[in-house]
C-alpha cells in the first residue's frame, strides 16, 4: 500500500504495475480497494491495475465533508502522482459516480469506461430519507447496530451471498467517516443531463436482483452516453456485481477491454 498527499486529504492506493494499458478502478460505497480482486486475478497480467481508497473509506481518512467531484478530482490527482496521462475507469455503484463526474472534468484523461450496478439521477426523496434513517443508526465511538450492518449487506449482496467479511468491514468503520461518506452519496448531484457530453468507449452492466439501482437507471445511462455498448444485464446480480457475479462480469469487462484499450 502507498499513500498520496492529495491536497488536504491523504489518500491510500495500490499500483500493480505492468506495462498494458492503464485501468483504475474505483469502488463502491462502505468499501474499499480490494473489492475488486476477482478482476485483478483475470485482468492485472494484461493490464496495469490500479486500486484506491476514496476519501472516509479504507486507508483515507478525511476530516471534512466532501463531494463526488472532489473524489473525481482526487483520482486526477493519482493520475499526476502516478505520471499517468490517460486511463480506462471501472466504477462499481459510487465508484461509477466518480467515475462520470471525472469523464467530465477530464475527458482527455479517459480511455474508456465500464460502470457497474449505478445511477446518473440525484437519490430521490424516498432514498435519501432510508438512507438517512440507516445513517442515524451510527453513534461515535460505538459499533454500527446488527440490523445496520444486515441492512447494507442486503443492499450490496442480497440474500444468497455471505457478506460476512464486508460485515466486519463494516463494523470497524469509524461513525465518522462512514457519515461523511452516506452524505456525499446521498446529496450528490444529478447527471442525466450531461451524459451525452461523455464521448469514450463505455460499458454499462447491471444485474437483475440489485438492491439499490433499477435496471432503467442503468439503461439510461447507456443510452445517454455517447459511446455505449448495449446494456448488459447479468441474471440474479446483485449490486456489487463484482464480488457475487465476476465471471460474467469479468467475461463482459474483458472482451470490452480488449476492444478499446
């Protein structure tokens, strides 16, 4: 593990060397790097992968609140750190937030783009309102209540998948940062509009029993961007695709690659 003093945030990330194409991956809310090693088992022999931690998750610890654009503008800043001019991004759920948000900061950054089990829409009323409710739950100095931690993993894994390791994740994440973390996933901004300005190679998955995000919202996606490949939908996926469904995941990623790096 290596570190990257990103401004006023320290910022925890992997670099797996290799002289292929470049690949960052950014993941999802609660999570951190490492939940992507089904795809660094298939991909990081082809490819130069790369895996961080955004800010209140893993390694990087933050004081403050912050936005998705200042993740995106954190992985710009990995970019420089790392001498890398251009990338192709694998976003899961908040990691494709990031993802999009830093497309259109930097589209000159990104080679292409794969996006899993995600939405461009602000949340709406509804959502913010449980997810506010679940945030409630977590008190300073104490660990998250049982029912919090069953919560989340219903969202990220549904019902047939043992999320016991992301449990004990889960239950040593300070209040804290996971607070800062909930609020810049519930008050972020809508992209629906913007999509189309996204002109690389992109591909959208989305898999059928996820929990957080509906499958228009993934079609959206795909028909806003501008470059798309068709919609891929993965029977009984779950939200975080990339732990409970990789093959067809790492099948669909690899063939995409493979055509647009």
């Amino acid at each position: 593990m290596a570190t990257l003093d990103a401004g006023n945030q320290q910022l925890s990330y992997e670099d797996f060397g290799g002289s292929g194409p470049v690949i960052v991956f950014i993941h999802a809310f609660g999570m951190n790097r490492s939940m992507f090693g089904p795809q660094l088992d298939v991909l990081k022999t082809r490819y130069r992968c790369i895996t961080w931690d955004q800010r209140a998750h893993g390694g990087s610890y933050t004081d403050r609140p912050f936005t998705m654009w200042d993740s995106a503008r954190d992985c710009i800043e990995l970019l420089d750190h790392l001498g890398i001019q251009q990338a192709s991004l694998f976003g899961a759920s908040q990691g494709a937030f990031v993802a999009l948000r830093l497309a259109l900061l930097a589209p000159h950054r990104v080679r292409s783009l794969v996006t899993l089990g995600t939405s461009a829409a602000a949340e709406t009323p509804e959502k913010k309102s449980a997810y506010l409710q679940m945030q409630g739950a977590l008190k300073d100095g104490e660990e998250p209540p049982q029912a919090f931690l069953d919560a989340l993993a219903y969202i990220c894994f549904g019902s047939n998948f043992d999320g016991a390791y992301w449990q004990d994740v889960w239950r040593r994440w300070p209040a804290k940062q996971a607070k800062l973390a909930s609020n810049a996933l519930i008050d972020r901004d809508d992209l629906s509009e913007r999509l189309a300005e996204i002109a690389v190679p992109a591909l959208v998955l989305h898999g059928s029993a996820d929990n957080a995000y509906t499958e228009s919202e993934n079609q959206a996606i795909a028909d806003g961007l501008a470059r798309s490949e068709p919609l891929v939908r993965i029977k009984g996926g779950t939200h975080f695709l990339s732990i409970t469904d990789p093959e067809p995941v790492n099948a669909a990623v690899s063939s995409f690659l493979a055509k647009y790096t």
